[in-house]
C-alpha cells in the first residue's frame, strides 16, 4: 500500500497558520485525549490535503494516505476483480451472463470521490478535524458500488427461463380396442420466476457481491389434468353415436366433436357446449352447411354443429349426468330419436349439463367415417351398478334405472313438441 510522505516543515507550518487560538487549543486537547499516534496521522492527513485520511478503509482494507490517482486505481482494479459472471446451474444444465452483457460498470469515480470526500466535507477545519479523528479512531468504509441493465438482465433471464422452462402435459384416457379405460399420467411442468431472481440479483450486483453459483429453483406447474384426477376411471358410464352424410356439414361435425375430445368434468361442475366448442366461425375452420333458421332450412356457417351436441346429450344422459340446459330443435332431426335432441347457437342457444357424481367424469369424442361418437368415462360404482336406458311415453322423455333387471328409478326429463311444416 501506499504510504503518506512525512509531513514537510512548511506544509505543518500552513496547517497551523489555518487554525485559530481558540480551535488550536481544541485541537491539542483532543490530541493529548487520543495519543500521539493519531494525533500525528490527523495532522499529516490535514497538511496533505490530496490523499485519502487515516481510517478509510474498502472491505476492511485500510486505503489511507493513497492519492487521489491512487485511488482511482485502486478502486479501478477492486472492480475489475469483483466483476465477474453470474453463474447459475439447474440438474446438469449450466448458464452463464457476463458482465459486459448487462453493462455491469463499478462505480470508481463515486469510490474515489466518497474516499478523498472524508473528513473534508465540513466548512470547518475544526469539524473536519474531529470527525478526522473519528475515522483515525473508529474506521470509515467506503463502499464500491456497481450499475447494470435491469433490461438487459431481465432478457437474458428470459433467455434461461426457455431453456429451464417446460410445458406440463395434462394426464388422459383413452379405449382400446376392446372398449377398456387406458390411463396416461400427467407430467408436471417447469417455469422459472424470473421477476424473483432478477429481484434477489439487485444488491449482490448493485455491492459487487456476486455469489460464485446460483442454483435455479423453478416452480412446479401442475397440468390441468392430473394423474390423481383420472385414477378413479375406469368404465364407460354412457356413450352415443349418430351418423352423418360426408361433406362440409361432416367436416364441421368432426371439428366441433374435436374440441370436445379430452375434457374432464369434476363433481359439481357445469359443461357448457358453446364456451367449450367455441364459436363457429370461418376463421375457426368452419364451412358453410345447411341449418334451420327461424323455421326455414338455410346455409350457414357452422351447419351441422347441432348434430354434436345431440350426441353428447345423449351420452350423459346414458352417464346419470344432470342436463341442466337444453333447447329442442324446431322440427325433430333426423339423426336421433323423437324428442332427444339439442340445439345449439352461438351466443344464444346453449346445451349444458353438471356433474352429480361422485368422481370426475371424462369425454372422448370424435368423427369416424360417417359417424360422430361421444363417450362418457367415469367410476363404475358412481351409478351403483345401475344400467341406464331413455324411455318415452308419447311425446315425454323418462331416464329409467335399472339393476339386476329390475326397473328401480324414473326420472322424468321433458315433453317435446315439433312443427312439422
């Protein structure tokens, strides 16, 4: 380090010449109270106005007597060493950001101000005297401090986080060829909170204080559908099937059974058509098709969807589900029997149903060839080992249960009329 030159005849002489009668003799006072020692390095840092004052110190390093050169290149290599990459590792996966990718910059010229600033700072030589003998005494530490780009950080976190970062992937069923459940397990996805590291970054960069490894830590993200959510599965509660003519009504049927594939439905909760589905649209994929409008048979966007949602209403209500909404079509549809369907149109019909049961129920649906197919998953013994048939009597429809042969349970679901012209 450094040392301080002795204090020259003249420059003691200049020293003195600044104090008054009255602050000399404070000055000597406080000088006999400390000692000798310090009473001689409080001198000579005042007679040598240009250097660091006894007592400053940086990460306990004593850094007195240095000039104001001196300083700066002490503060200049300090930076140099202490501004290193951040690291950080996650299972075999390492990453790096390095300084200059961040613009991560020491802040030398406030270092070296704040260190020659000490014990100068007081319009009174006799302050600045005493708060001298302060830091002599008690230790004054300068502090290195760092600016970086929070933006910059923020986009090399990112950059991390897609590396780290994986999709969860819902659990679902499935049939084989002999109609039995097949069960996938859901796998848990990975997200790093970036906005938290960033944050927990600031003052190990803004102190120079940079950790030599950071271990990432990211959040577990359940999938929608969890293992534990279709383990209960294991029969078909209800399917139905209707058939369709090829062509652009049977392709809109195929898109509208598609996004009905693959959901699930847990106790207590209400399905509805339209917000699962979606609106039938061009820009969805839907074609133009016949419909009935206002009573008249007419081409829309769309027509056919209403085939779907008589499909599926015919499969929960074979499941012991609970329609909740329904709406019949003008005249009876062809495809299904008297009194069996639901209508559907955007932002104004709907079909909904909820789930009474005790376990969650899950939905496969498709088009194969010509034919639309929905099935109901679910727990055996939710229906308690009932089988459920769709009776009518005249225009009424009944859901009737039955076990071990025996009709045990009615359940009446609505009277339907049609126009016929």
């Amino acid at each position: 380090m450094q040392s301080v030159k002795a204090e020259t005849k003249a420059e003691a002489f200049d020293w003195k010449s600044l104090v008054s009668v009255k602050g000399a003799s404070i000055i000597a006072a406080t000088a006999v109270a400390v000692g000798g020692v310090t009473a001689f390095s409080v001198s000579k840092s005042i007679a040598e106005s240009n250097r660091v004052i006894s007592g400053v110190k940086t990460d306990g390093v004593e850094i007195s007597g240095l000039s104001e050169k001196g300083t700066r290149q002490y503060f200049e290599k300090l930076g140099k060493d202490k501004t290193t990459a951040l690291k950080f590792s996650y299972g075999d996966q390492t990453f790096s950001i390095e300084p200059s990718e961040i613009n991560l910059t020491p802040n030398v010229d406030q270092a070296t101000k704040d260190a020659l600033h000490y014990g100068r700072e007081n319009v009174s030589t006799i302050a600045n005297m005493k708060d001298q003998i302060k830091t002599a005494l008690n230790g004054k530490e300068v502090k290195l401090t760092a600016n970086y780009d929070e933006n910059l950080l923020n986009e090399k976190l990112n950059a991390i986080a897609a590396q780290v970062n994986q999709q969860p992937v819902n659990a679902y069923c499935d049939l084989d060829s002999n109609g039995n459940v097949l069960k996938y397990a859901g796998i848990i996805g990975k997200k790093l909170d970036t906005a938290k590291i960033a944050e927990s970054l600031k003052e190990p960069l803004n102190s120079l204080n940079i950790p030599s490894n950071i271990d990432l830590t990211p959040e577990d993200v359940m999938p929608f559908v969890t293992t534990e959510d279709i383990m209960p599965i294991d029969t078909v509660l209800g399917q139905y099937t209707t058939s369709f003519s090829l062509g652009a009504r049977g392709d809109n049927i195929a898109l509208a059974a598609s996004k009905l594939n693959d959901k699930i439905v847990k106790p207590g909760w209400t399905f509805s058509f339209n917000d699962t589905v979606g609106e039938r649209t061009y820009s969805a994929g839907y074609q133009t098709a016949g419909v009935i409008i206002d009573g008249r048979a007419a081409q829309d966007v769309g027509g056919g969807v209403c085939q779907v949602s008589t499909t599926l209403y015919n499969a929960i209500l074979l499941a012991g589900l609970t329609p909740i909404e329904r709406t019949p079509h003008y005249f009876q549809s062809s495809y299904v029997a008297y009194g069996r369907d639901a209508t559907v149109a955007d932002g104004q019909i709907d079909f909904k149903f909820r789930n009474d049961l005790p376990h969650n129920v899950y939905l496969l649906a498709g088009a194969y060839g010509p034919s639309v197919t929905v099935y109901v998953l679910g727990t055996r013994a939710d229906l308690n080992g009932a089988n459920i048939r769709i009776e009518s009597e005249g225009a009424s429809i009944y859901r009737a249960y039955y076990k071990d042969g025996q009709r045990v349970k009615d359940e009446f679901l609505h009277t339907d009329s049609y126009h016929t012209s």
